[in-house]
C-alpha cells in the first residue's frame, strides 16, 4: 500500500511548511533533483521571521520530526516496517 497514515502526516507537514514559510520545504530545478533532496531530508530552513510567539514550538517540533526521519530512511528498509 503506497498510501497511508504516514503519507497524510508528511503532507500536512509539507501544507503547514508553506503556509508558514510561503514557500515550499524542498525546491530543486529538476524533478530527479527534487526527489534527491526530499529522501535526503535537504528542506529548506524555516524562515527567521517564523512567528514562533504564534505557533509555539514549532520550529523544534519541526527540526526534530526532520531529524527523526532522517533516522528512520538510513536505516535498512527491512528494519523500518513498524517504525
């Protein structure tokens, strides 16, 4: 099943990226390239200017899903069933 729960949560997390960046998490000039940076987890920073009084903790919630699932693709694909 390509599709699931985990894809929904990584789409809201790209949704929430851009509406408070304006812009996207992964920009690249090629598609080849793009899907580089995305399994790399080579996003783009959030902006200084993030209102983080408005959204709390959403810079380090954000830094520390990117790190996790960092983790999680260099592992062996074997290993990440249940993750």
């Amino acid at each position: 099943m390509p599709y699931g729960p985990a894809s929904d949560v990584w789409a809201l997390g790209v949704l929430l990226f851009q509406m408070v960046a304006f812009k996207y998490p992964f920009e690249a000039p090629t598609l080849p390239a793009l899907a580089l940076k995305t399994v790399a987890c080579d996003h783009c920073p959030l902006p200084p200017e993030t209102p983080a009084a408005v959204l709390p903790g959403l810079r380090e919630a954000h830094n520390t899903n990117v790190q996790a699932q960092g983790r999680r693709r260099r592992r062996d694909p074997a290993q990440r069933v249940g993750q």
